[in-house]
C-alpha cells in the first residue's frame, strides 16, 4: 500500500498572516482607547468580593477564647484532598478538644465541605485572600493560627434561599 499525500488549497484571506495580525492589532488598538476601562489600583484600591467567596480558614471560638471545634473528625474525613490533620484530645472534665488541627492551605481545593459538616459549626472557610507567605511551611495553618483569624466567613448559602438565587 502506496502512502499518499493530499494537497489542500486555501484561499489566500485564509492563510494570510498579514491579515491576522492586522485584525489583531486593531482589536488591540480598540481596547486602548475603550472608555470603559477599569483598572484597580491594588493595595490601595479594593474589589468588593461576593458572600460566597471561599478563602482562607478560620477556627471560630467560645466566649472563653477556646476553639469550639469538639474533634469530632468529620472534617478530615469529608475531605477530598486531605489537607486536615486531626488529633483528638480529652480533658479533666471529658470534653473533647483538638490536640492538633493543622490545614494545609497549598493542598485545600476551597471546597467548604469542612464548613458544610462541622456539627459545631466551628471551622468556617473565610473571606480572605490576600495570603502570601515566604517560606512553604507558613501555609500550614496550626490551631493557634486558624482562631487568631478575624477576617469574615463564608456565607455559602442562606436558608432564607435554598435555591441559591
């Protein structure tokens, strides 16, 4: 069986380079003179992001300043990449509390599961997003540093509104 090669013909608009990057220039070209441009200034200018916006975690406490995490371990176990690390403690009067919770926040896919299953409702995805660190091992958030977080949790959905709308 012979190999045989096919010889196609396009019409020179088509193959022409000249004419796409002309068409690209003035789209280019458009977009610099647009009125309605919107550029923010970052660190000093801020977009109001969403309700729902899923960020970094937060631990929420008691009156007493404890977490109200009860190290029930449905957080470690919903979770799909496995991020939450659970150690479960008792104390003198039988009440459990987390020994060690640490979350993984490079691993964390920001699903809110953890958020969804606490019985406590103890653990809350955040509104937070500015979370730059230098060194790898600063993105693993311990107990100490989930409750010291103060920024707004997630409202990830309103029971007035159970369609989500």
């Amino acid at each position: 069986m012979a190999i045989t090669t096919r010889v196609v013909e396009r019409p020179i608009e088509e193959a022409s380079y000249v004419r796409a990057t002309f068409k690209g220039l003035a789209l280019t070209f458009k977009h610099l003179v647009d009125p309605h441009k919107v550029t923010v200034q970052y660190p000093e200018e801020k977009w109001d992001i969403g309700p729902r916006w899923r960020g970094t975690h937060r631990m929420l406490t008691t009156e007493d300043g404890k977490a109200k995490c009860v190290a029930c371990g449905l957080c470690p176990t919903v979770c799909p990449c496995n991020c939450i690390k659970l150690v479960p403690g008792v104390d003198e009067q039988g009440n459990r509390y987390p020994a060690v919770f640490d979350i993984d926040e490079f691993r964390c896919i920001f699903c809110g599961y953890c958020q969804e299953v606490c019985p406590e409702e103890a653990i809350h995805v955040g509104r937070h997003y500015e979370n730059a660190e230098y060194d790898r091992k600063d993105f693993v958030y311990d107990l100490t540093r989930l409750t010291a977080q103060t920024h707004p949790v997630c409202e990830m959905w309103d029971p007035a509104d159970p369609k989500g709308e």
